[in-house]
C-alpha cells in the first residue's frame, strides 16, 4: 500500500468502465477494488477501509443513492457519484444524503484524477485538533462523536463544519453569516436551531450554556479553552 496514493472503490454494474477506471487509476498509482453491486459494495466496505469511493447512481438491485443511506451513519468514506445525463434530482439527492462530488457519464479520464486528487489532498489534510476535552465532554471530529458524561451523540456533517471551524479558532465569535456561509445556509432560524441542537450534545445545562454561548448581537462562540 506504501506504492499507492489512495485505496478506492469502484462500484458499477457496467463491466467495461469498471475495467477502464481501475486501469486508469492504477496508471496513476491508484490501489483500486471493484464491485459490481451495491450488495457487494456493502461487503466490501465492512471488512476493507477505502479512503474514496467512485458510485454509480443507477445500477440494478439496490441504487448508488440506497448504498449511502444505508451506510451514511457508518461510513466517512469520500464518495464520487457517476451519473448519467438528466439525473439532477439524484445527484441533488445524494449531496444531501453525504456524496462529496458527482461527475456525470461520459466523463474524462483525466476529470475524474483532478476530482479525486482534490478530494483525497483535503481529506489528508492533518488538523491537530480532531479531538479536544474539556472538563466531561469529548469531541472526536474524527468519528463524528460528541462524549458527555460517558452518552454518545452522533453528529451530521453540518455540526461537524461548525464544531471544526470553531475548535480551531478559538474565542472567536461566528456570526450567523459566517455560519451561513460554511454550511451553505441562509436561513437565521434554521441555523439557531443547528446551534440548540448542538448545546444539547455538549452542554450539562443547554438552557443555560457554559462553553458554546451567545454573544449578543454578535453571534456564538465556543469556549473551551
């Protein structure tokens, strides 16, 4: 594995690009295992650790679109749909569901490199700190845990984006912009509700929060330190 960059999964039910995609990536020293299947995806990820994942949408059986959800409380995995043309609403679908990119059928060669090279460089990057305690609560960005008092609550992506941002600027206060503009959302009301949702995982006393609090007029802040 020392030789490769990344291992990857390929998953299509169509014979030949699986074939010209491993090929491809491992001219490009890419370690690549394929399945054929959603099924056999699924198998193939409970016993081996990918570091990408290339998903085909649409296959027979079970869909690229169910392989995620089904998985998406389990696997961290980076995901790449391959979609065919006229598929919006499913490539919508699954960047809701927890796809990181889609590149739509036929593709270039040299496209999918360029994807995968962007995706695997921001998901190497190492960040020191993944996780933090403070007094009985522990934040493992890592596995997208929160621990109070030895009860685990599991965090989406969204409270995942604010909890990072925050941990690693610390005192900082975040306005409902900048909370907007990391998770993509506009929404005032929607982002206070993410904010209460989030007391409830880390605070003894949400009503009463001790390390994520309100600056009023400002935004919110997290003190951890």
């Amino acid at each position: 594995m020392d030789n490769f960059i990344a291992h990857i999964l390929v998953v299509d039910d169509d014979d030949g690009i699986r074939s010209l995609v491993k090929k491809y990536l491992n001219e490009n020293d890419y370690l690549v295992t394929t399945a054929n299947s959603a099924e056999d995806a699924n198998e193939k990820v409970n016993i081996i650790k990918f570091d990408l994942i290339i998903l085909d949408i649409m296959m027979p059986g079970k869909s690229g679109l169910e392989f995620i959800q089904e998985n998406q409380k389990k696997l961290k995995t980076p995901i790449i749909l391959l979609t065919a043309k006229g598929q919006a609403n499913e490539r919508i679908e699954g960047l809701e569901v927890g796809a990181d990119d889609y590149l739509p059928k036929p593709f270039e060669p040299k496209e999918l490199i360029l994807r995968i090279q962007n995706i695997i460089t921001k998901t190497k990057i190492t960040d020191p700190k993944r996780v933090i305690e403070f007094e009985n609560i522990k934040i493992d960005l890592n596995k997208q845990l929160i621990f109070k008092k030895n009860v685990e609550f599991k965090i989406n992506n969204t409270e995942k984006k604010i909890l990072e941002n925050m941990i690693n600027n610390p005192g900082k206060t975040f306005s409902r912009d900048d909370i907007g503009s990391l998770i993509d959302l506009d929404k005032e009301r929607s982002i206070d509700v993410i904010i209460t949702r989030l007391r409830k995982k880390i605070e003894i006393d949400p009503k009463n929060p001790k390390f994520l609090q309100t600056i009023r007029g400002a935004g919110y802040v997290l003190w951890i330190e």
